[in-house]
C-alpha cells in the first residue's frame, strides 16, 4: 500500500500457535519493511485484550482479566465476563498514536512483532475499534485473524464495515488457516473496498476479492 496511515490488526490469540504463528510473524515482519519511508503506521495486536505492540500485557489468574502497561506509567484494564469472546476494557480506553516509518522505528517494530508473546482469548470488535479511534484516522488497515470471534462475529463485521466505510477507510482483511472466519472477513471487506485473502494450509494464499 501507498498509503500514508496504515494501521495493522493483527490476531495474537493463542491459538496462533505453531505453524500459523510462524508465518504470521515471518510475514508481517515482511511487510514492515515495506512501510514507505517517512508514513505514519501502527501495530494493534489483539487476543481477548487489545493493546499497542510493544506494550506489556499481564494476564490475571485463570485468565479473567488483562493488565495492559504502556508507555508513561499508563495501565488500560480488560476484563473477561465469560468465554474467549467475552472481553471488555474498564475505565480508560487506549488511543494508539502514530509511529513514522524511519529505519530505527522500522527495525524496533519488526523486534516488537517478533518477540511478543501469543495470549488467550479471541475478540474482534475492541482492536478494530481502536485502530479506527485514531488521529488523525488511518486509510488503510490490514486485519488479520486466524479464527472466528463467535457467533457475534458477523454483526462486528456489519457495525465496523458501516463505521470505517462512513470515515473513507479501507480494511484489507486476511484470513489464516481458518474457514469459519470467512464469512465475516469477506462482508468486512466488502463493507469497505477492501480485499479478502484467504490462506490455506501450508501457506498457499487465494485472493477471494
């Protein structure tokens, strides 16, 4: 992409693990060292908590609950009121600030992608929220998820694809290894001129839009 703001929403649930971890990390690292020179980007990981890569996310006992510790002292807290879907912040909502592509930002992203630890749970809706809470806004965002979010999974899909399609954004959505994910990740890229990739198994990428 050419775009000038790129955020990048990338699933870091654990049940990456293994070979779609892998891949996941080999690529997006791939892919940041492509980020044009001087544009504005961001990681936002996500798993039941969402936070700004490079921050430190402390799971609670028995996974009810996320501390995430960033920059400044600051700590934004979720808390999981049921399954692997159930999460939600309390209090203060995370607001990521741009990063611009310089070779030390680059190199420390790509450090920050490969280093960071997968964690439980599997929710959508908090990550792609915060990308599009940012400002200025991003053009572009690449979302990336091995897995479906639940049966809430679609209705994400609808209430983010109508939000970004309102603000001129564009989601490029990619699907890894995982067909039940499908669905959603084509209506949201539909929703917003984005493109649906699917890929299989051992890597093999199909284009679907």
């Amino acid at each position: 992409s050419n775009a000038e703001r790129i955020a990048y929403v990338i699933d870091y649930s654990a049940s990456m693990k293994g070979a779609r971890e892998a891949l996941m990390r080999k690529e997006l690292t791939t892919s940041l060292k492509k980020v044009p020179y001087d544009s504005k980007y961001q990681l936002i990981f996500f798993a039941g908590p969402a936070w700004v890569g490079g921050f430190n996310v402390q799971m609670a006992k028995g996974n009810k609950g996320a501390d995430v510790k960033g920059a400044k002292g600051h700590t934004f807290e979720w808390k999981c009121t049921g399954g692997a879907h159930d999460w939600k912040t309390v209090g203060k909502e995370q607001v990521p600030e741009w990063l611009v592509a310089t070779d030390p930002q680059l190199s420390k992203s790509q450090k920050v992608a490969n280093e960071t630890k997968l964690v439980w749970g599997t929710i959508w809706e908090p990550a792609l929220e915060m990308a599009l809470r940012m400002d200025p806004q991003p053009q572009v965002i690449y979302f990336m998820t091995d897995g479906s979010a639940g049966p809430e999974s679609g209705k994400t899909a609808e209430r983010i694809g109508a939000k970004a399609k309102s603000k001129g954004i564009v989601i490029h959505t990619v699907a890894l290894m995982e067909p039940k994910a499908h669905k959603a990740m084509d209506e949201l890229a539909k929703r917003t001129g984005g493109s649906f990739t699917v890929v299989e198994q051992g890597g093999k990428v199909k284009k679907m839009r």
